[in-house]
C-alpha cells in the first residue's frame, strides 16, 4: 500500500496565538513579582527575568510542536548576514555613544567618575574600579568582556525571545511585506516588555517614560533585526545580535558625565535617533520589501 504524501502542516492563528500565551504568562510573572514585592534586583526578580525571556521559545515549541524545524530557519551555518549581525550593533551602540556626547550637560570622562560615585554606594572601596595611570583601561576591559558574554551567554538567552519574534512572527506575518511586518513586530515586541520596564527594567528612574521609550526603540530596532535575520537566513542571527547589543548597550555608558537614563546611550533619546537614521539607510539604499530581495 502506498504511503499517503505528507501535507505541510497549517497552523491556524499561530501569530495571535503566540501573542496571546507569551502576554499572559510573561505578564503574570511579573503580576507575581509585583504582588510580592520583590524587586527585579532580587533573587526572584532574576530567575522572573530570566524566565520571561525564555518564554517565547517554549510558547513556539508548543504551537509548532514537532514541525518546528520546517516552519523556521534555524541553522547555524555562518555566512554574511552573522557578521552583520555581529558588527551592526556594535556601530549602532558607538553611533549612540558619539550622538549622546552631543547632548548639553553630558561630556567624556575617562575617569569614569559618575560610574565610581554610582558604584561606591553599593560597593566597598577596594571593590571600586581604579584607573591606571599607564596599561589598559578598565573600560577595554570591560568592552571586550561584555561583547564577548553578549555574543555567547546573552544570544543564547535571547534565542529565546527571538524564536518567536524574529523567528514565528516573521514567518507568519511575511505576506505583509518587509516593513509593515517588521513595525508590527516591533510594537507587539515593545507591548510585551512593558510591564518589566514598569518594574523598573533598564529606565529604574524613569519607569512611565521607560515604557514609550522601549516601544519607540523596538519599533526602530525591528527592521534592523529582521534584514539581519532575513540577511543570514537564520534566527541565530538575531540572537547573536540581540546578545552583542545587550553586552555593548551598558558598557558604553561608562565614560560618560552628566547626562540620564533617558538621554544617554543606544537606550536613550540619541539612541532612537540613530536607529531612526538607520531605517531612512535601511529604506533608501537596500530598499528590502521581501525575503527573496534582502541582500546588501
């Protein structure tokens, strides 16, 4: 008897179905953190954080469930589009770094003393970073290590966000063309961070303000991300960009005096702006409507 051919499988609402389970365990979570009053700084607040940014994974497994490796681009085989997303961020978080200098009140410190005088209410004094007179700079240091844990330990916890982002969402949403699905991934990938940023994720000072501002930076950053994704034909590529903006983002505040959370770095208003300036380059020279026509 012969076999019957095998149809591809069609996942019927797979997109809002996602959206829907990543939305309500993720922000039960936090609902769970809130209610117990515990920080994210906490010990809980770690684990939560870590936990909701693995989510997505475990809500695309269950959805694709065994035809996962059909639906989604996964490979690890490294070609133009991983170098990109290796050095792309790391422009990015320079460009950010040289735009916020612009800005009045905020000057370059090697000595780093807005970091020390930040440190030294938590730490001890012999804890504090001290600043050779002659040899590498602490900042060095520090740049190297954090590019290197965001391009290994963070892209790997980041593959789990991006399995869903740049990785379901893409896939099911790519009728829509380039950019309208990337904006659209951008502002639901915002949405769902919303309530870690109220919990005081990256803008602690500024938690309200933090929420606009983490919507307008991944409604930015999403086409980015997803020309690297489409570029290299893999999500690993997102990761690994997700990871080496993270590793870079914090590192590059360093030397800088003066200035706020919401003002300062790839995170803060010059940031928005050099992403912006990067969709126009995005837009006007490698002009992608589609994931046959992506390439630079």
């Amino acid at each position: 008897m012969a076999k019957k051919k095998r149809r591809p499988v069609k996942k019927r609402y797979a997109a809002q179905n996602y959206l829907f389970i990543s939305y309500v365990l993720c922000w039960s979570i936090v609902g769970l953190l809130y209610l117990f009053e515990q920080p994210l700084q906490s010990t809980a607040g770690f684990g939560a954080s870590v936990l909701y940014m693995i989510i997505p994974a475990g809500v695309v497994l269950f959805i694709y469930n065994k035809q996962i490796l059909e639906r989604l681009e996964l490979a690890l085989y490294f070609n133009g589009g991983f170098a990109w997303a290796f050095f792309l961020p790391l422009f990015l978080v320079a460009a950010a770094f040289g735009a916020t200098l612009l800005w009045p009140g905020v000057e370059f410190s090697w000595g780093m003393e807005d970091l020390i005088a930040r440190l030294a209410q938590h730490l001890p004094p012999d804890q504090l970073p001290q600043i050779p007179a002659e040899g590498l700079h602490p900042f060095w240091g520090a740049l190297i290590q954090g590019v290197v844990m965001g391009a290994t330990i963070s892209a790997f916890f980041a593959f789990g966000e991006e399995l869903g982002w740049r990785g379901l969402l893409v896939k099911e949403w790519e009728k829509l063309g380039f950019w309208r699905s990337a904006y659209q991934i951008g502002f639901v990938w915002g949405l769902w961070y919303a309530p870690l940023v109220l919990m005081g994720h990256n803008y602690p000072q500024n938690p309200l303000a933090g929420v606009f501002m983490t919507l307008v930076w991944c409604v930015l950053l999403s086409p980015l991300m997803q020309w690297v994704r489409l570029r290299a034909k893999s999500v690993a590529a997102a990761a690994l960009f997700h990871g080496v903006i993270n590793g870079a983002a914090g590192v590059s505040l360093m030397p800088l005096k003066g200035g706020g959370e919401l003002i300062s770095g790839i995170l803060g208003l010059p940031g928005l702006g050099v992403l912006a300036f990067a969709n126009l380059f995005l837009f006007l020279l490698v002009r992608p409507t589609n994931p046959q026509t992506v390439k630079l």
